[in-house]
C-alpha cells in the first residue's frame, strides 16, 4: 500500500506528489489527496493514489564494499582536524573529521568517518584528478552507534566540488537514524546528500545537487536542484580501483 506523505511550505518549480500539499507553490501539475493553500500552475489532479516505498538507491552492502575499501588504505586513529590541504583516500577515521576555517580535503577514494563529520568556515572538500568522471564517497558511519553518531555537519560557505570532469560529483553519506542525520547551512553548496535512515536539514541559502533521505527538511531558502546525470553517476574506490554505478539515482 501507499504511504502518506506531504510537502509543506515549499516551492515545487517541476510537479509535485504527495498525500497532503499545503501551504505551497506547484509550478507544473498537482497530485494529491489533500490540498490547502497551495498554488498549481499546472494540471491538478485530485484523488491520485499515494506513492509506494520505493528500493533505496544505495545498498547496505554497496556502503559496506566503499567500507571495506577505505578500511584497507590508511587508518587514522582518533579524531582528525585538518588547517591546509590534505588528500585522503582510501581511508578510515576513527573518531571525528574536522575540515574548517579555509582548510581542502580532497578525497581520492572512499574515506569512512567512524564518527561525526563538521565541515564549516570556508573549508573546501572537492574530488581528486586521479578518480578522473567519477565522483568521491565521504561516509559517517558510527559502528553500533548509529542512534547517538555518525551525524554529518556542513555550514558557513563551504565549497563542495568535483574535479572538473562530467560526472565527478562528490557525495556525503550518513547512517545516523536521527531526525538531523545531516545539516547543511550558509550558503554552503555543490554536494549529493544521501540519509537512508535518518533526515536532512538544509537552511540559509544552501544548494544540493540531490538529496534521498528519510526526512527532508527545507528552510530559508534553501534550494535542491537536479543535475543532468545523476541517474546513471558512478563513484570510484580510487586510482586504479573499481567503482559503482548507481542507476536511479535521482
């Protein structure tokens, strides 16, 4: 069967569907249940079926195999903050991974954060050369301790890119099953925002190429905008390594 979900308080600039639409803006058509104060520039259609669950994009397992993977580079024991550039993967962290006040981290491979993840104050983290079309995994996952950790925070003009190849998108994963697994605010942008288990914040101006989340939650203009591609992205276990397509992700 169906489950009942709702979008509420946003502006929709393609078509929407949901179960409840409220105090909203549809740009293209409107499927829906529920409705109430919501603008539809297109055709609406009332009465639709609620959407079925739909197979994540990500598997357990495939977070599993970019774990594995970086757990077989370079591990660093305890928390890690970086003030320069630095270029990490594969590689495994186990405590908390701080990128702030102007700081790069370039990720070469799939670097797992056995903790908490803070990115905030100008800091970059961007896509190495040598994963050439392919994107880079950062990965905060708190081993049975996914209830308290494994949070992933992102604010004050961070910089997130690739390395100038089509294709080269970097993504930011959480396992945290609270409802602000992620956060991303400030005009932070550029950055593919997975959450399968918890939900996402983005406020204050932030721009995400994709988001897939149990929860999302948008504010203060914050802004989701999809990027030509996606569906068929790939990201790279490092130089020389294998790497995962990922169909449907969108």
């Amino acid at each position: 069967d169906g489950i009942l979900t709702s979008l509420s308080g946003v502006t929709v600039g393609g078509n929407a569907w949901a179960h409840t639409l409220s105090s909203c803006s549809v740009g293209g058509t409107a499927s829906y249940q529920v409705i109430s104060s919501c603008s539809v520039g297109g055709v609406s259609y009332p009465g639709t079926a609620d959407a079925n669950p739909a197979p994540l994009p990500i598997s357990d397992a495939q977070i599993a195999d970019w774990e594995e993977t970086a757990a077989a580079g370079q591990v660093i024991s305890g928390s890690y903050s970086n003030s320069g550039s630095l270029t990490l993967g594969p590689a495994k962290i186990n405590g908390d991974l701080s990128i702030s006040n102007g700081a790069t981290l370039v990720l070469s491979g799939p670097v797992w954060v056995n903790a908490n993840i803070f990115l905030s104050n100008n800091a970059s983290l961007l896509v190495s050369p040598s994963v050439g079309t392919s994107g880079a995994v950062l990965i905060a996952d708190a081993t049975n301790a996914t209830t308290t950790t494994g949070r992933v925070s992102i604010s004050n003009n961070v910089v997130i890119e690739g390395n100038g190849s089509a294709g080269s998108f970097p993504m930011i994963i959480s396992t945290n099953t609270g409802s602000e697994a992620i956060e991303m605010s400030n005009n932070t942008s550029g950055v593919i925002l997975y959450a399968p288990y918890g939900g996402i914040e983005i406020s204050n101006g932030t721009t995400a190429n994709q988001v897939t989340a149990k929860r999302l939650e948008l504010q203060n203009n914050a802004t989701i905008t999809y990027v030509s591609g996606l569906q068929s992205a790939s990201f790279s276990n490092g130089p020389g390594g294998s790497w995962a397509v990922l169909p449907g992700t969108y």
